[in-house]
C-alpha cells in the first residue's frame, strides 16, 4: 500500500485531531510529544522562517538570499515533518502486544454498551485512536483508569 506525500499530511492532520490528548498516554505513546510539537510548530515556525530570513537579508545584503531561503524553508519543514510521521504512523498496524490491548478495550466497551467502530482483523493506530477516543468521552474515569 503506497501513499503519496499529500495522503500523509493529510492523514497526519486527521490523526492529530482524532488522537486523545489525555495524560494517562502520555508515558504509553510518543503521539502525544509529537502532537504537542507539531501544534507548536504550525503556529510558530511560519512567522519565524519570515523573521529569520528578513533579518538575516537586512543584516547582510542581498548577497545572503540563498542561505535565508534554506533557513526558512528549513524552518517551514518542522511541521510538516510531524505531520509525516503522523501520517506514517497512523497506517501502521498494531504490534502483537497492543493489538491484544486494543482487543481488550474494544470488548470491554462493547460489553458496557457503548457503540464502537466494527473490530477489524489488522487493527491501525487510527482505529486505536479512534478507540481510545470514543472510551475517554464516553466512558467515566473510573472505568479508564483500570487500564492505564
């Protein structure tokens, strides 16, 4: 299954919104960081490529348009570099050890009477998030915290 680059960014950005940003996952999951970084990154590094590439033109002349190009678009690169591994990341199936938990939760769920997406046989890390997402707005703390 071969993605292009516009897929990833795109299933990166639905990652990012689907992924629980809840402080249990964050020992569990590197998502969490990743996510926190990546939000930071698209707010922040835009202005700062502009500002870094302005001074560095009015500092030093024209003669340094080459190098304040490759300082912004190196600095317009780090969110899209989270995006990618969010895209990349969210296709990936589960290991063995965390498609028995996601099994787990998933039965469990069912069993309490929530409605949750039909359990399929090479779960994502998107169905996780999905999963996960759906038990903390649904379910009380009380029935989350036995599993973390």
């Amino acid at each position: 299954m071969s993605q292009t680059v516009t897929d990833m960014f795109r299933d990166g950005q639905e990652y990012m919104k689907t992924w629980p940003m809840q402080k249990e996952l964050y020992a569990l999951f590197p998502e969490c960081r990743v996510i926190s970084a990546t939000k930071f990154s698209i707010t922040v590094m835009p202005p700062l490529a502009v500002i870094t590439a302005a001074l560095l033109i009015g500092q030093n002349g024209t003669a340094f348009i080459p190098q304040s190009i490759a300082m912004g678009a190196f600095f317009l690169s780090l969110p899209m570099q989270g995006l990618m591994w969010l895209g990349f990341r969210s296709n990936q199936t589960l290991p063995p050890a965390m498609k028995a938990w996601y099994l787990d939760i998933h039965q469990k769920m069912a069993l309490e009477g929530v409605r949750v997406a039909e359990l399929r046989a090479k779960p994502r890390y998107k169905e996780l998030a999905r999963l996960l997402k759906t038990a903390f707005s649904e379910l009380d703390k009380v029935f989350t915290q036995r599993w973390f």
